[in-house]
C-alpha cells in the first residue's frame, strides 16, 4: 500500500525528480552568489527557522548551506539553557550569535522558544512569557534598524503528515536520534501549541520584520518555495570573481618524500571491499 498524503500534500503538483534537483541547483547557485555579495558589502543576515516539529526545518537547511562557506553561513542550533543562562536576560545568550559583517547565521530553532515550547510545556513563567512577547519586538526592531537582515520563516505541517514523519523516524534507526519525548508530546498538545503560535504571530509579525509561513507537508515543495522566496527579498547582486590562474608547480629543490613506512597509514578499507 501507498504512504497516506495529507489533503494539502495531495493538492500539490508533483515535479519530476529532474525538474526539482535541476531547480534546487539553480537555487543554490544563487544563494553561492548571495554570499558572495554578502562577504564583498560586509552585510549581515539572519535567518530564523521555526515551526512544528518534523516540519522540514533542518532539511531545508542543509540545502541552503550545502555549497556556501562554513566561514560564512553559520547554523545557530541551541542546545537548552544551562543555569548560568537562565539568570540572563532572555535575548543575551542569542545576540552571541548574531553576525559580525560580512557573514549569514540560519536560527535553527532562535529566541522563539519562548513563545513556543516553554509556554506549552511550561518551562517558562506567564510573566516571562508576557514579557517575551513585549520585548521580541522591540529587539527585532533593534536589529533591523542596525543594519541586519532578518527573515523569519515558519514551517507550517499538517497534524497527519507530523504524525507520518514521527512514525518514520521511529522505524528508522538512522534518523530515531531525531525523536525525543518532548517531540512526541507535542502531538497530545497540538492545539495548545496552535493557540501559543497565533498569539505569537499576533505580537511578532512586525512591518520591519513579518512572519513568511512555508507549507510544509511536501518538503520539496516547501525548499524550493523558502529559498526562492528568501532570494527574492535580498538585494543581492553578483560580485565579480576575481581573475585566478593555478602556478605552475616549481622545479623541485632537491626534497625527497620520507619513506612511506616511517608513517601510520589509515587501512585501506576501500580495497577490502572490491574483493
């Protein structure tokens, strides 16, 4: 039997595998030249990824990043607060990771914790949470009005297709690292979760700042449509490349390679397995 699609899912075209790889690339080529330009101006982007969980986030990153410098783009993926954090102003341990010029930092999860997960589960006070809700805009402002780039994306997946995605990783040794209890108990708080976004919405989708909400229960469609749109709202142009030309190598001066049996080599695994 087929894998069930959700009623969004099945409204979807469906592209080719060549169309959409052949699209991908070309995406990618731009956002190398988006990076570029970014590194040549001194520019400083940020991009916050947020949603449910299973939603496409971490997939969509890995094909931003795939052929950009790690030098430049930076994924921002925070682990939970340790004590000292918490007795922090709620913003500090983030502005740590905004950009310095000339770089891109992808928020892979950001400051929205807040309003999200710790006010559903609780790890949070009503009054931080009000006054999260209170200061987010203020210190996105702040950015902007300093020069960042910020673009915030929300990844927006159906409660069936969630639970699809969950089911597979379960089965799936290589991805079940990917599933924790607190991912799972997000299905029995699904509307909560619901009513804590849209009032998050309602206080942080800003004119300097607004929300981008990416269907997401086809990850293909769901990639190529954030890129293309986060493409489209940078003022990126191309930097010419610089003339390079490959030396010729220099006549040897006499050095003598040391002798292969005065190194640890690593085994040739490779061989044993064309045997």
């Amino acid at each position: 039997m087929g894998k069930a699609r959700s009623s969004r899912e099945r409204s979807s075209p469906t592209l080719s595998s060549e169309v959409y790889e052949a699209e991908l690339f070309r995406l990618q080529a731009e956002l190398v030249k988006v990076q570029e330009w970014v590194r040549a101006e001194d520019r400083r982007v940020v991009v916050v990824f947020e949603g449910r969980d299973a939603a496409g986030k971490g997939g969509t990153i890995k094909r931003i990043t795939q052929y950009l410098s790690p030098r430049v783009a930076r994924i921002a993926a925070l682990p939970a607060p340790t004590e000292r954090e918490r007795s922090q102003w709620y913003f500090q341990r983030y502005v740590e990771h905004l950009p310095s010029a000339g770089e891109i930092v992808l928020f892979d999860r950001s400051w929205y914790n807040r309003a999200g997960v710790e006010k559903v589960m609780g790890f949070c006070t009503p009054a931080e949470h009000r006054r999260f809700l209170q200061q987010c805009p203020i210190f996105e402002r702040l950015l902007v009005e300093d020069g960042i780039l910020l673009r915030k994306y929300w990844f927006s997946v159906s409660d069936e297709e969630q639970q699809r995605r969950f089911r597979a990783r379960l089965k799936d040794p290589m991805r079940q690292w990917k599933l924790s209890p607190m991912d799972l108990e997000s299905i029995a708080r699904w509307e909560d979760y619901s009513r804590a976004k849209d009032e998050m919405m309602v206080h942080t989708d800003l004119p300097q700042a607004p929300w981008y909400v990416v269907e997401s229960d086809v990850k293909r469609q769901a990639r190529l449509n954030m890129m293309a749109h986060l493409l489209s709202t940078l003022p990126y142009v191309e930097v010419p490349a610089p003339a390079l030309e490959v030396p010729r190598r220099p006549k040897s001066r006499g050095y003598e390679r040391t002798p292969r049996e005065h190194a640890t080599y690593v085994p040739d695994h490779y061989a044993s397995l064309a045997e």
